[in-house]
C-alpha cells in the first residue's frame, strides 16, 4: 500500500472535523479524505443495524478513492460499527475514537472512577464502559448523555451563557460522584473543553478523544510503514452527502480556512 496515499476520516456530520483538525497538527505530512453524511445525521436515534449498513457504505466509497486506513470518526458509528468494518476491509486498518479514548481514561484516572458524556446512542450503546473495563476492571464508569450539546456547538454558542448553564446540569452528578478523569466521547466536545474545564475545576482531567484517535491513527501508520514521506505534499477533500454549502460554513467554525470547498457525494 502506498504510504503517500490519503487517510480516510468519516461521520455523520461534522463533529469529525476536530478529528481532522489533530491529524492536520499531529501528522501535518498526511493528506486526508472527510466524508460527513449530512443526510443522515444524527446517528444516535438510528438502529444498529442502520448505522453498520451507513458505515459499510461510506467506508467502501472511501476505500474507492484509495485511502491507506479509515478513522471512524464517530462514537456511534464506533460503537455499533468497527468490528464489522474491520472485518469487510481486513486489508485497511480501520481505526475508531472509543478504544483510544478509552486508554487515555484509564492512564490518566488516578481512583479509577471514570466519566464519560456523549450522544444518548453513545451511551446507549455502552461502548466505553466495556473498553474501559476490558483494561481495568477495577474501574467504575459513570456515563451522561448530553444531547443538547452538538446543536449548542453547531449554532457556535461555544461559551454562550446558555451553553454553561445546559452543560453544567450535565456534568454536575458527575462532579457529586467523584469522577477524576472524564471522556468527551462525542467529537463535537473538544470544541468546549474549555467551558468544561473552568465547570469541573482543577481535580478532573478532559480527556480528548479526537486527539487521543489522531495519536493512535500515527502509531498504527508507523506499526505498518505506510506513513507519508517526508518530501509529502498534503492535499484535503471534503465532501458531504448533503448541503455542501452549509457544511461549508459549519465547518469553518471546526477548521477554518482549512475548508477552502466541500464536494458532494449521495448513496442510492
């Protein structure tokens, strides 16, 4: 496989795009193909069984454009969709956001009691809670879903009054329980860390899964010699199944200028 070929990065929306924005800083060499299924958003409310046949879908179209490795960058699609994934493209390394985060949890909790807030699908699903005790056993996971927050961050309300006040009742049973390490385990999150950050105080650590996928989309690079060389020139595409022009402009509050067009691409 050549390494000079571009990463493929999917999700339902555009919350995905903070993955993106830590591969841009992390492998600045990589090239990078983002596929945001804007006619299907939101996956949390959809079956199982409809987000593995969204994810198969957007995961052959990227394979098609001959990405080296695909990072679902959406909780829910890793949660109901990886191992299916990994199974129909045993060829291309197929990276999800729930396992990474999920070991920086772990490393970082100190009275292994561990936090996580996500989409209610997310929560649902309870992906993180078996990853986090997959490695520790030991661990107590309190989860939260928070389903107000993605449309808080799409409106760009980022530290708005209102968006304190809604994530403050959310976070506040896990600050009374003691939390010490909690997971945004939505990618829309990282955009409010710090609004999160001055809620819960010094005592709890954030932990980041957009950065935590994007260091874990380097190391599996490098474990298969398919990293880009150095003398690489970066290329981004982005491309939605819907709207480009409004993913065009919510995006920008994701990326910036790093959004120069979106392409648009629908499945039958």
């Amino acid at each position: 496989m050549s390494s000079g070929r571009p990463i493929g990065v999917f999700d339902s929306g555009i919350g995905g795009l903070t993955v993106v924005h830590e591969i841009i800083r992390q492998l600045p060499r990589e090239s990078v193909i983002y596929f945001g299924d804007t006619a299907r958003v939101p996956y949390g409310p959809k079956s199982p069984d409809t987000v593995c046949r969204y994810s198969r879908e957007i995961a052959g179209f990227l394979r098609d454009q001959s990405v080296k490795a695909i990072v679902v960058a959406c909780n829910t699609a890793t949660a109901h969709a990886l191992p299916n994934l990994r199974a129909a493209l045993p060829v291309v390394p197929v990276i999800g956001v729930v396992e990474p985060g999920a070991r920086a949890a772990v490393r970082a909790s100190r009275g292994h009691h561990i936090g996580v807030i996500g989409t209610s699908g997310t929560i649902r699903s309870g992906a993180y809670e078996r990853a986090i005790l997959a490695l520790d056993p030991d661990a107590r996971v309190t989860t939260k879903a928070c389903p107000l927050l993605v449309p808080l961050v799409e409106e760009g309300w980022l530290d708005h009054p209102v968006t304190r006040q809604i994530a403050r009742e959310y976070i506040q049973p896990l600050i009374d329980d003691d939390v010490d390490a909690l997971v945004l385990g939505c990618t829309h999150y990282p955009l409010l860390k710090p609004l999160l950050c001055s809620e819960l105080g010094g005592s709890v650590v954030l932990i980041d899964s957009a950065a935590e996928t994007a260091a874990e989309t380097g190391r599996v690079l490098r474990e298969q010699g398919i990293e880009a060389p150095a003398d690489a020139e970066p290329a981004l595409r982005f491309i939605a199944s819907d709207d480009p022009l409004q993913f065009l402009q919510l995006g920008q509050r994701f990326l910036g200028d790093a959004i120069e067009g979106v392409e648009i691409h629908t499945f039958v």
